[in-house]
C-alpha cells in the first residue's frame, strides 16, 4: 500500500515479476503523479486505486484479482 502511482522503472520492474504483485494506491501524492505516462489517470474518486501484477501482465483498477492471479492466503488478512 502507498498514497502514489510506482514510477516507470519500478513499474517495468514490477510487470517483469512472476510473482504475483497487488498494490495499492490510495492516493496520487507522490513526485511520480498518475499522468507519468503509465495510462494510470484515475479520477479522484477512484481510490483506493488497485495494480495486479503477474507473470508480465498489468490489470489495473480493478477491485478483485483477475483471472489467473493465484490466490494467496496472506492477502485474505489485506483490507482491500
């Protein structure tokens, strides 16, 4: 969880991952702002903002996990 958008190289780092990868942005205050080039423009009333990482794909601002994203016991404990 962070109250900002990842820049563009932890993005890229984050989209390389096999390992699955949720953050969680609840808000845009970070020197990386959403418009950084990512397509990551959500409106204000959109946060908490959700980004699911896994095997090289990016699913962005949706509330549940997408298909494919292996379930993980440690995330039941995760307020989404």
């Amino acid at each position: 969880m962070q109250d900002a958008f990842p820049c563009a190289v932890c993005d890229a780092a984050f989209t390389r991952q096999r390992l699955p990868l949720l953050v969680k942005v609840t808000a845009n205050n970070g020197a990386y702002s959403a418009d950084h080039g990512l397509g990551q423009k959500p409106a204000a009333s959109m946060y908490p903002y959700y980004l699911w990482y896994h095997n090289g794909v990016k699913t962005a601002g949706t509330v549940t996990a997408p298909a494919g994203f292996p379930a993980i016991p440690a995330f039941a404990a995760i307020t989404l």
